[in-house]
C-alpha cells in the first residue's frame, strides 16, 4: 500500500520534472532558434506546459476517473493564475496589467474558472453534449486572444520585429538545432506517455485501496501538475530586459497562462469526456 503511495509522489515528480528542465526548456529554444514573437513563445510555452494535464486527465478518464479530472482542471487552472500573479509582482510589474489586451486576456482566464465551479455547482454531468461548446469557446477565445493583441500591443510587435531583423531570422547551424530540437521533443513525448501510463495505474490502486476521494485525488493532480507553469512565468520575465522589453515578458507570460487554461478546460477536459464514452 505505501508503496502505491511512493510511485504516486514518483511518477508526479517525474512528469513535472522532465516537462519543466526538458519539453518546455526545448520547445522554448525551438521557438526563440525561429525568432518567434513573444506572444507566440508564451502559445507554445502555454501548449508545453498543458502537457502534464493531458496526460493525468488521459490516465485517469481510461480507468473511469473522470470525477477527477474536472477537479484537476479547476485546481490547476486556480493555481497557474496565482502563480502568475505572484510572479508578476515578485518582478515588479504590476502596472504593465494596465494593458488593455492583459486586461482582456485576465477576464478570458477568470471565466476558464468560473465554467469549471459552474459546472460543479449545478453538477453537470460532462458528457459528448458539453463537447461542440467547448471547441467553439476555444476558438471564441483564441479569436479574441488574437485579436486584442493586434488592437493593443503593435507597438511591442513592432519592437520584437526590428529586434528580429537585427539579429538575422536564420542563421549557420539553425537548422541544426531545430532538427535537434524536435528530436529531443519526440523522445520526451514517448517518455511521458510511458510515465503517464504508470501513474494512471498506481492512481487506479489508490482509489481502490484507499477509497480515495477523486475529488482529493484531482486536486493533488492539479497541484502537481501545475508547477512547470511556474517556472515559465519567471523565466519568461527574467529573459527580456528591464525597462520597454521588460513588457515582452508580461505578453509572453500571460499568454502562457491563458493558452495553458484554455487548453486545460476546453482541449484537454474534451479529450477526457470522448475517452470516458469511448470506453463506456
């Protein structure tokens, strides 16, 4: 019994672990080896940073878990927004949230909580009718993403593109790197699949066992997998320089925030409910 406990805290580590020092530092690289804007970045940082979702939520909604994976949506998407705000004002800069398009992108993540404690509260059941809404608040919320960008932040696009024209869109050895850099992605891939398989069975032992709430067990998930998420809102920060750059950073982190919510609560909750009827 202790030992199911031990390759819990384990396979939880390890998944943390390798997206925080291997799939996100990667795809970070492979984005900046492209000379991607920062709104851009903070996507594929947000994306990379889903990735431990995806794989309980997946785990877990195969083995008939799914009470759990609402409860780790709901707790990662709480905790990636206190984490992000903390990290803001940690660096100092709280007054760049003045920012209309930040404004907009805050009230897009608020509503990726409230749907979940929503969903909750009236206990509605998660089923293949809720799937259509979610993929088209995806794409609402992506259009808008996009587009308050366009509206609010010309003047950093401007900035990042005279930045990419002075340090040359591809240079020697690039293709290199992002052949190496896709590589490394793959196998990491293949690796978390293979964890994530071992920590959907050692989740089913301890429900099983224990008779462990899934509401408790979702929570602890959510927790979990939430910590690469920290990670990149700091860094995302500390990499562009103090002062008119420093804005670069917000953009890249809040982006991160709201890709990383919406992907959890409308992408990746979907994939758990058609796996639920599938093996139903």
């Amino acid at each position: 019994m202790l030992s199911e406990i031990v390759k819990f805290v384990i396979y939880s580590a390890l998944i943390v672990l390798i997206s925080k020092y291997i799939l996100v530092s990667t795809l970070r690289k492979l984005a900046e080896n492209l000379n991607l804007k920062a709104k851009t970045v903070g996507d594929v940082a947000g994306y990379a940073t889903s990735v431990p979702e995806f794989l309980t939520i997946t785990t877990s909604s195969l083995r008939g878990l799914s009470g759990a994976s609402i409860y780790n949506i709901l707790s990662s998407n709480v905790i990636n927004l206190i984490q992000y705000l903390g990290a803001i004002i940690l660096n100092k800069n709280g007054y760049k949230l003045r920012n209309k398009a930040i404004k907009i992108d805050l009230v897009l993540v608020c509503i990726t909580i409230v749907i979940p404690i929503l969903l909750l509260w009236f206990n509605i059941e998660l089923n293949l009718i809720i799937v259509p809404a979610f993929i088209i608040l995806y794409a609402f919320f992506r259009f808008l993403n996009n587009n308050v960008h366009k509206l609010y932040l010309q003047k950093e696009d401007r900035a990042i593109e005279m930045k990419i024209e002075k340090e040359k869109k591809w240079e020697k050895g690039n293709k290199k790197k992002t052949l190496k850099y896709n590589v490394i992605l793959i196998i990491t891939g293949i690796l978390l699949f293979v964890i994530g398989e071992l920590l959907g069975n050692t989740l089913e032992q301890l429900c099983n066992l224990f008779n462990v709430s899934e509401i408790i067990v979702g929570i602890l998930l959510g927790f979990m997998t939430s910590l690469p998420e920290l990670i990149t809102f700091f860094e995302s920060q500390r990499h562009h320089k103090k002062g008119e750059d420093n804005m670069l950073g917000v953009v890249e982190a809040t982006n991160n925030l709201l890709t990383s919510n919406i992907l959890n609560l409308f992408a990746i909750q979907t994939i758990g409910i058609l796996i639920v009827c599938i093996v139903r």
